[in-house]
C-alpha cells in the first residue's frame, strides 16, 4: 500500500502541505475562497511538527495493524479494503482515545460547530497523490509504497 513518507532534511517548515491539505478538504477547493468565504472553515488533517532546526509534517500512517480503530469506542475509525484508515466524522464523539492510541498522535481532536471530534489524513481520497505530496516544494513528502 501507498503512503506519505517525510523526509525531514528536505522539510524548510513552509507548511505548503497543511495548506494543501485544507484546500483538498474544502467545499470550493481553492485556499482563498475556503479561508475567506467557507462556514465553517476547512482543517488541515495534518500538521507540520516544528522542533527547531529539524521539521515534519505529521498525518496519518495507515498502520497495517492500527492501534486508533481498536481503541475507537464509537466505532467511527475503520480499515478500507485498500488498507486506508479513515474515520466516519459523523459517528465519532471525539473522545480522544485515536490519538491516545496512535504512536504518532495523528488523529487531530477539534471543536467544530460546537461539537468535539477527530479528523485525520484520509490520503485525499479520490485524488491519485494527496495534495500535501504534491504541494512539497523540496519534495519532503513523497507517495509510495511503505517502508
């Protein structure tokens, strides 16, 4: 299966790919228009981790083994056929137990409409590279095959 790998030395913290990432996650798919005129405001599923001089950008691993979707309480984290973890945002309650779970923390808990709930990297579904791979100046990020 497919993943994102980071490759911190080329990483220059530009966060390209968190914005990439809202843009793909956005109603009109444009930054601009998701930032200024959207209700509510697209989120990055991702982020990018900052530990001066060294920087990455976080998602999701899509574990073969994914210690978020046992410890879901709600049921709302679930393992595809392709081997793709995603979340059914509707179903989750936003306990928070995904991102206690997960070694690299990857399930982001908001407050969106009021309502607590994770998100995290579903690998731009639908789109042949997620846009944070494709939006990587220095090629920090790439798509392929897990190592």
């Amino acid at each position: 299966m497919k993943r994102i790998h980071c490759q911190t030395e080329y990483c220059v913290n530009c966060h390209l790919c968190a914005l990439a990432c809202i843009a793909a996650h956005s109603e009109s798919q444009d930054l601009l228009k998701a930032m200024t005129r959207e209700d509510p405001k697209p989120v990055a599923r991702m982020w990018v981790e900052e530990k001066y001089p060294v920087s990455m950008a976080v998602q999701c691993h899509h574990c073969q083994d994914p210690k978020c979707v046992e410890s879901c309480i709600a049921g709302a984290l679930y393992k595809n056929e392709q081997g793709v973890v995603l979340l059914h945002e509707e179903m989750c309650v936003g306990c928070g137990t995904c991102q206690a779970a997960c070694p690299y923390g990857a399930p982001k808990l908001i407050t969106l409409d009021g309502r607590r709930r994770a998100l995290k990297c579903d690998l731009c579904q639908g789109r042949e590279v997620p846009a944070c791979v494709e939006a990587c100046p220095n090629l920090a990020l790439t798509y392929e095959e897990g190592r």
